[in-house]
C-alpha cells in the first residue's frame, strides 16, 4: 500500500531493508488497516481521523528516511 501512496519512491522503498524501514513498514500497515477498520465500522470518526493523521505521518517519516539514505549514499559514493 505504501508504494501506491508514494508512487515516486517505489524503487526505494522495494529495495529497503533496514531495520528501521521495515519497523517502519510494519508500523503503517497496522495503521492502515486499523483507519481501515475503523472507517468500515462508522461508529468511531474521531478514531478514524486519528488513524488517518498516523498514517499521512508514516507516509512522510518514511520518505525523508528514504530520501536522507540516498543523500547519504550519494555523498559517500557507494
């Protein structure tokens, strides 16, 4: 899901492996399927809202991760 959500980090984040990436990873998919849940249920939109708001703040942690690790790899050569 993360890779239709941020379509221009695909090769990046199918390449990731890192501890932190996949702790990462792990993190929004549990998000998303509990904003899922919690959208299909109705019975709690404060909650969802909430979901909503972790799941755009995943979305943008792991890109500047992602984008700080090609700097890095830019900056060192390798």
């Amino acid at each position: 899901r993360l890779m239709m959500r941020l379509p221009h980090l695909r090769g990046s984040i199918a390449s990731a492996s890192s501890d932190c990436m996949i702790e990462l990873f792990c993190s929004y998919e549990l998000a998303v399927n509990m904003r899922d849940a919690l959208v299909l249920g109705g019975g709690r939109p404060d909650l969802a809202d909430e979901y909503r708001q972790i799941c755009l703040e995943l979305e943008e942690e792991v890109e500047v991760v992602l984008c700080a690790t090609a700097l890095a790899v830019r900056r060192d050569g390798t």
